[in-house]
C-alpha cells in the first residue's frame, strides 16, 4: 500500500472493523471539497487492507476518468 500514489485532493480511510473473530477491512473515499471533505464512497468486507485500498485507488480511478 503506497499512499503516495493517492492523487491530490483525495484521502482513503482504510480501517478494520473491530471484531474478535474474523475482522474485516472497510475503506472510505473522500473527495477534498471547498471547505470540507466529501464522501464518494464507502466499501465493506475485505479480508485485508491492501485490498480495501485498491478497491479506494479503483474508485478514484474510474471518478477521475469519468469527472476529469
């Protein structure tokens, strides 16, 4: 997981759901705003954070080729 990859203006929160048994990893995509940060997305249920974090990076990908 290589956070200086994240593109300027965007911020992934990648956390674990605190479990005692079986924790999952979530992610949420946060988009910088005029005063606030917005949040695009939120995804669930993954077994680790890299893969949280690629799903994030994904979602940024396809809103910056979508939106610019």
């Amino acid at each position: 997981m290589n956070t200086n990859s994240i593109p300027k203006g965007w911020w992934l929160n990648v956390t674990v759901m605190a479990r005692k048994e079986n924790p999952e990893w979530l992610v949420g995509v946060l988009r910088e705003g005029k005063g606030v940060w917005i949040t695009e997305a939120a995804f669930v249920n993954f077994k680790t954070p890299d893969e949280a974090y690629k799903k994030g990076m994904a979602f940024i990908e396809k809103y910056n080729e979508k939106y610019g």
